[in-house]
C-alpha cells in the first residue's frame, strides 16, 4: 500500500469512527476524496474486519418502496481489544476497550512503591493485566496493543523514556521492554498527551479541532491537539508546562532543576513545605490532611494552596498568550478536591493579553485515573489502526 493510499485509508477510517455510522456517499462529502476512492478503501477495510456494514434502518421503509436501503459503514469493535493503563503515583489503573473505543472493563490495583524499577514496572503491568483479565473473563491472548500513560519525557517514536518521576532509571527503553514481557505490542507515551487524546475523543474537545489541556496532580503536564492532532514536539519534549521556569534558582524539582513551576504547585511541593508546619507528610504523598487544615482556617495550610494557585495561575496566563487557543481544559486528580484551582479559571483572564474579543474559554474537567488510562487505550486503538493499515494487522479477529 503506498504512502498516499495509507495516508487517505487512515482520514477515511478516523472519519468513520468521527460519524459512528456513515454512509459512503456521506464519508466521500466529509473526507473530499472521491465516492470511487471511498468504495475502494472501505471494500480493503471490510476484507480486514476493521469495519462493518450495517443497515439505516430509517432508510429500510423507504428503500423497501424505491430499492435497496441505504448501507452505513461502522468501526468493528471485535476487531481487537486493547488495554490502556495509567501509571499513577501509588496504583495501576486499567481499561479493556474494543476497536470502536467501547469500554468492556476497568480495573484498579496499588502499587508497592512510587518510584520503581523499570523491569519491576513491566512485570506489575503484566500482573495487573492477568488480573484484571481473570476477573472479568477476558482472553489475553485476543489483546492487540497496549498503551501506557506515564508522567515524564517520552520519545513516542520508540517508546523511549528519558525520564520518568515513575521510574528509577533514566533513558529506558521502557515501550521495547513492555513489549518484550508482555507478549503483544505495547505503545508508550506522556500522560498529558494521553489526557490529550482522551479528551479529544471522549471529553470537552470533542468538536474542537484546537485546544490545549493541563494537568495537576503528582506533577504538571500539557497537551496541545492542534488541527486535530496532538502535537508533541521534535525530541517528544515539548508541552512541558510543569518544567518551564517561574522563579530564578527557585525550590528544586524532582526533574533536577530549580525554580520549575512544577516545584511550588506539584503535590510533593505542597507537602514538602506542609511537613515544615507539620500540617503534611511527603512521605504519604497524601494532601488530605493539609487540604482539610486549610478548609477548617489553618492560616500557614491556605497560605501555600494560595501562592500555588497564584504560580499556577502565572503558568496558565503564560501558555494562554503563546497560544491564544480557543478552549483551555483543566484536569487532573487534584481538580477533584482541591478547591482553590476552580478558583484559576476566572484568576487568569486578568492576566493575558486583553484585546476585544472573546477571551479563551478555561474550563475544569474533574476525571479520575480510569479517564487517563482511556486516553491510553485510545493511543493504543490508534497504533493499532495505523499497523492494521500497513497490512500487519495480523490480531484482526
């Protein structure tokens, strides 16, 4: 298959996965590729399995009267299956979700540590796939690809971490070990870019073709879809939000640098000058006790929510005026309790470029790590696509 007739084969079937049942005359409209090309590309889909023809049935009376009812095409969902996993600061968290991106099953399981060999990180990947598989009666040998979300830099072109909050080892070659233990291909990526994806496909982005998200939680991260693609840099490097610098030789971050905004609103931060009060444990990596202090008037507990939030606050007004997008979503499992970043959304329009004309829209889109670890499974839905169209697709079912 040449690069051209891939590069149409992928716009056809991402538009049909868009429209969820389409009809060929209807795919050629939305795509600008001719009706004779559609038919040809979606005949090679069907001989795959990928899709699946599937009677209109509101057309069925009227074609009943005038011929044969219209046919729309739809993704097959048996196609294959993938698994999408989160990995979180203390805990795995996992999806199964077919080819048309339905979720068959989650699962959640602890981790023994926060920060973990790399080789131990796979073999607790594979453990809680077996698990979660078992409880839910499903076939790991019908798993297609797995994705995995991770804080950190990750070149996705090889599924190479540079570095990692998650791991103890810099420049792993985590994606070719994974693959390697797990039997079937696996696909690594930031998991601000898997919010991204996630988003995109599931969440506020949807009918946006720009937007940018930003994450709050263990760290800080940023993913940027652009013309309704995730943009992740020359190195794999770029988006990173939490690593550009608020304050010259600032609190030191866990990347090994100083004066990251990561490193004043980050939840080992927060506890970090907490424990100093004794309102906070870094070890627990736990804000419960600092966020219920300051709730309940401690005065040093809301003094360092409130200059995180204003750092935070900072960093979002300084992405906003580099890219003026039209839609800024704020995620992450510290938008579900941390009641002064609800506050940000309305703080940062004092503090970009004010012109006449509508102000980009910040919103709080409060999900857990299952949401992330679909963004995980999305990507993995989508290198599966792109091998499947290759012509080595060779799990279709």
């Amino acid at each position: 298959m040449s690069s051209d007739h891939r590069s149409r084969s992928r716009v056809v079937l991402d538009a049909i996965r868009q429209h969820g049942r389409v009809a060929r005359i209807d795919l050629a409209r939305a795509t600008g590729i001719s009706q004779a090309t559609v038919t040809t590309i979606t005949a090679e889909m069907l001989r795959q399995g990928l899709i699946a023809e599937h009677s209109n049935e509101e057309s069925l009376e009227l074609g009943a009267r005038r011929g044969r009812p219209r046919v729309d095409l739809k993704i097959r969902g048996e196609a294959h299956l993938v698994v999408g996993i989160k990995v979180a600061n203390r805990q795995l968290s996992l999806v199964f979700m077919d080819f048309a991106g339905s979720l068959l099953a989650e699962h959640t399981v602890a981790l023994p540590k926060s920060i973990i060999e790399p080789q131990a990180l796979c073999e607790q990947l594979k453990s809680a796939i077996s698990t979660a598989a078992h409880n839910h009666q499903i076939d790991t040998n019908k798993i297609s690809a797995v994705g995995v979300a991770l804080a950190g830099t990750v070149d996705t072109r090889r599924g190479f971490v540079h570095w990692s909050p998650s791991l103890t080892e810099r420049n792993v070659p985590l994606q070719e070990m994974a693959t390697q233990l797990l039997g079937c291909p696996t696909y690594v990526d930031n998991d601000a870019n898997l919010v991204a994806i996630a988003e995109m496909l599931f969440g506020h982005g949807v009918d946006e073709s720009d937007f940018i998200v930003v994450t709050i939680e263990s760290g800080v991260g940023m993913g940027i879809v652009l013309n309704n693609a995730l943009y992740r840099g020359a190195r794999g490097c770029g988006a990173e939000i939490g690593h550009t610098k608020v304050q010259l030789d600032g609190a030191l971050c866990r990347c090994g640098q100083r004066g990251c905004l990561e490193a004043y609103v980050a939840d080992y931060a927060l506890l970090r000058e907490a424990s100093v009060s004794g309102i906070g444990d870094p070890a627990t990596g736990d804000l419960t006790p600092m966020l219920e202090a300051a709730r309940n008037g401690n005065a040093t507990a809301q003094s360092i929510l409130t200059r995180a939030a204003r750092m935070f606050t900072m960093g979002l007004a300084n992405v906003i005026n580099i890219f003026d997008p039209k839609l800024i979503i704020l995620a992450g499992a510290r938008m579900q309790y941390d009641y002064l970043y609800a506050e940000v959304a309305t703080a940062v329009k004092d503090q970009i470029v004010q012109v006449d004309s509508a102000q980009p829209k910040v919103v709080v889109h409060n999900w857990g790590d299952l949401m992330w670890a679909k963004g995980a499974a999305a990507y993995a839905i989508d290198c599966v696509a792109d091998n499947s169209l290759r012509g080595s697709g060779d799990h279709a079912a």
